[in-house]
C-alpha cells in the first residue's frame, strides 16, 4: 500500500471537510478516465457534472447568512462521507483503510475549519465572506493539485 496514497486520501478528506462537495468534484474531472468510480465520464459525464454544479451551489449557498453550521448533524455526515469516499477512491489496495483515513481526516478539517470560519465571522459580515472565498480558493487549489498528482 501506498503512503502517497495514503496521505493523499487524508488530504482530500480533509478538503472534504472545508468543502464537502469540491474535491470530489476535482477529482472526477482530473480522475475522471483513471479511476473507475468517474468512469460515467465516458457515458455523457454526469457524474463529474452533478458533482461540479453540487459544489458550485454549494459554495454560493456558504455565503448566505442563514446557511447552517457545518458543524451540523447531516453537514458533518455528508462532509465525512464524501471523505470517506474519496479516500476509498484514492487508495486503491485498501478502500477501507482509504475510507477511514478520508472520513477521520474530514471529520477533523469540519471542526477545524468551522472554528476559523467562525473566528472570522465574529470580526464581521465582510470577514466572514472573505474567509468563505479565501476557503474556496484553497480547496480548488488543493484538490486540483492533489488530484493531478496521484
């Protein structure tokens, strides 16, 4: 088993917990012919394209004030899951040790990255979107490099 792997799969989980819908939508562009899970590419791509306009939707969604915490019990599920998923997906010689290493690493990212989201908020409006776009940006950045070297 890969370490590489490994640590990628910890990485994107931890993405998927800034994020929960970004990485994976990374992933199946970047992926998308490699790995089996994205192969539906071939097939139209809807896969890749559901998962593009979730994370677009989802990063417009972040910014409304009456956006829930993500923090909350499905927003920690989905975020967990999603890690979990991609973890199985990277690490391909043991998608359950892939699995768990995605799903822990974006249950600590969830907690992590709400504390300093919610630090900014608490400077004011204008922070709080900033530090949304600033985590925006990160995570694409993130995943595509992640994604492009695996």
């Amino acid at each position: 088993m890969s370490t590489k792997n490994i640590g990628a799969s910890i990485a994107l989980g931890a993405l998927s917990g800034v994020r929960s819908l970004t990485p994976s939508a990374v992933v199946a562009r970047e992926l998308g012919s490699r790995r089996r899970l994205f192969r539906a590419r071939r097939k139209g791509g809807w896969l890749r394209r559901a998962l593009e306009a979730g994370a677009f939707a989802e990063m417009l969604v972040d910014q409304a004030p009456s956006a829930p915490d993500r923090t909350s019990g499905s927003g920690l599920a989905g975020r967990v899951v999603f890690g979990a998923i991609l973890g199985a997906v990277v690490v391909e010689e043991s998608r359950i040790v892939g699995a768990l290493a995605g799903g822990a690493s974006a249950w600590v990212a969830t907690w992590a990255s709400f504390g300093l989201r919610s630090l900014a908020s608490r400077r004011g409006k204008a922070m709080g979107v900033i530090g949304g776009m600033v985590e925006d940006a990160f995570v694409v950045t993130a995943s595509r490099r992640l994604a492009r070297a695996l």
